[in-house]
C-alpha cells in the first residue's frame, strides 16, 4: 500500500506545495501515520495547512461488516487549515494523528458531516476540542486509484467550541456551517469564539 501514500504525497505536493515539517505518529497496532505541514500566502494573510498521510493507506470499512475487504471502501486523508503566528498550532500534531488512526483503531468510517473529537484540546489554549468534517475537493481534488480501489478523499477540518459541538449533534452540520456563514465565522481563527447559537 506504499504506492498508494506515494501517489497521495504527490498530490499533496501538486496542491500545496513542497511540506516545510513533518513529524510520524505510531500507534500500537496502527500503521505510521505523518502530518505533513505547508505555508501558504491567501489574501495576504500566512496561512499553514496540516495533512495527514496514512489513513488512506487502506480502505475504511464499517464496523458491522462481517468481512473486511482490502481494496474496496472508503480512503481519505484530512486536512486542516488556521491563520499562521496566532497560536501555537504545531501542537496539533499528534491530535490530528489520532484522527486519522480512527478508522484502523475504534473502526469508524469518516465522512462530511462527522464530528471528530480529540478529548483535548487541539493545541495549547485552544478553544476547539473537536472538528466537523466538511466536504472535500475544495484545496485538493480526489485522487483516482486502480479501479478496483475508491478514490482517495482529502477532507477539511473545521474546529468546534465544545457548544458548537453539542448543538451540532442536535441541529446537525448544515444548521451548523449555516449559522458560521450568517455570522461571517473566521472558521481559520485558531483564537476564534464560537458562534452565537441562541
């Protein structure tokens, strides 16, 4: 499955750029799992761009299944994005990791509209301890695989105040990215509050 990271790392640096940092994060009974780390200008601001490598490296496969299938399922990798100088944001490292060793480690199968929490927060005086997974193709397309295999998917991240997080479990994602759309939420304001829910 080693070709598969390769292919994903070059689609990484197709989109992103070369990474700056790296840091591999093992598991007991998991795969290695990198975060790649990439500076960007957008809108004149310093924006830095964190990718998981690994978690695609096999298919997600759902926990009822009675059979595991080693081609076909879902692949993904994350990505998260924050303004740059803010906050310590590098200490999102290992969170991020154990994100993308879910679906190996407690057999989830993630996918837009989850929610993803960490138990802590995603760096020092963070407000977030979890993160909404948003829908992809937006900072780096699906890459096509043999055609026995899904697409690799690059899913954004976006981090939620613990209120945001329960009442996205109530009102749902959609009600969620609405309410930060209607009030111009910074959603890669590392420092952001969380949006007003009354």
């Amino acid at each position: 499955m080693s070709d598969v990271l390769a292919r994903v790392e070059a689609r990484l640096v197709m989109a992103l750029g070369e990474p700056d940092a790296r840091a591999a994060v093992t598991f007991l009974g998991t795969d290695r799992i990198e975060v790649l780390r990439f500076h960007a200008a957008d809108d004149g601001a310093d924006v830095v761009r964190y990718a998981t490598l690994g978690m695609s490296a096999h298919p997600m496969t759902d926990p009822t299944a009675t059979l595991a299938d080693p081609l076909r399922g879902p692949r993904a990798e994350l990505l998260l994005t924050v303004r740059g100088g803010r906050a310590d944001t590098d200490q999102v490292l290992r969170p991020l990791a154990v994100l993308a060793a879910s679906p190996q480690v407690e057999g989830l199968v993630v996918a837009p509209g989850a929610s993803l929490d960490t138990g802590e927060p995603l760096w020092p005086g963070a407000p977030f301890t979890s993160v909404l997974v948003a829908e992809p193709g937006g900072i780096v397309e699906d890459l096509e695989l043999d055609d026995l295999m899904d697409p690799v998917r690059f899913l954004p991240l976006l981090p939620m105040t613990p209120n945001e997080a329960a009442w996205k479990r109530v009102q749902g994602a959609a009600a969620l990215q609405e309410r930060w759309l209607r009030h111009g939420t910074d959603l890669r304001d590392p420092l952001r509050a969380g949006v007003p829910l009354g």
